[in-house]
C-alpha cells in the first residue's frame, strides 16, 4: 500500500520486494500529486511533472532507462505490470515488460487520456 499525505509526502507499507517499502526513494518523494500501482510498484507524479517509482522491476518499478523521457507528465495509468505516462505534448511513455503493455514512446499525438486492460494500453 501507498498513501499520499497532505504535505506531499508518500508512505507506503506491505513486501518490500512490491513496493511495500519506498526508503530508497524517499528523498525523491517531495510535492506528490499522483500515485498510481501495478501489482507490484508504484509511480509517483511530482508537481514538477517529474517521475519517481519503486517496487519490483517487473512490474514497472525501475524508470532508470526512461527517466529523461518522463518530463512534464500530466497523467498516469498502470496495467498489471506495466506503467504508461500522457506527456504534455500529448506523447506517451509507457515501461514495464512489453507483453504488459510496457514498451517506450509510443508515437501517437494529441493524447489526452490513457485507460488500461490488464496487459494493455488504449488512448
């Protein structure tokens, strides 16, 4: 579990390995807006439009690869075990194992929403 306090700060609690515990990244867990979850990691929108995830990798839980890519977000939408991020340019980034929907920059324009399946994305 995730929670999202008011001071903009996140706690989250259960198995480490899923997200359960998110020291590791606390630093970076300043002025949240947004949480989203896969069934095993969570995503955190910064009011800077910024990403900052945790939890296990096959879930969504490492961005190292995309994290210059994941600017500006305006939203974000989790599968099972894949993420996918609307940016403000109306691009979408989504991450996590590409038979969950998780991929890269998916060229599609003038996106304004992202829904999910368990295994897929659709804007």
């Amino acid at each position: 579990f995730a929670a999202l306090l008011g001071n903009g700060r996140v706690v989250s609690w259960g198995d480490p390995t899923f997200g359960g515990d998110c020291s590791l990244v606390a630093d970076q867990l300043k002025d949240v807006r947004h949480i989203q979850a896969t069934i095993g990691a969570f995503a955190a929108i910064l009011k800077n439009g910024r990403v900052v995830t945790w939890g296990h990798p096959c879930c969504g839980g490492d961005i190292s690869s995309f994290q210059d890519t994941l600017r500006n977000v305006q939203e974000i939408q989790s599968a099972k075990r894949a993420f996918a991020a609307v940016l403000s340019d109306g691009s979408v980034v989504s991450w996590g194992p590409k038979g969950h929907g998780g991929s890269d920059v998916v060229r599609v324009k003038e996106v304004e929403q992202v829904h999910a399946t368990t295994r897929a994305f659709a804007a």
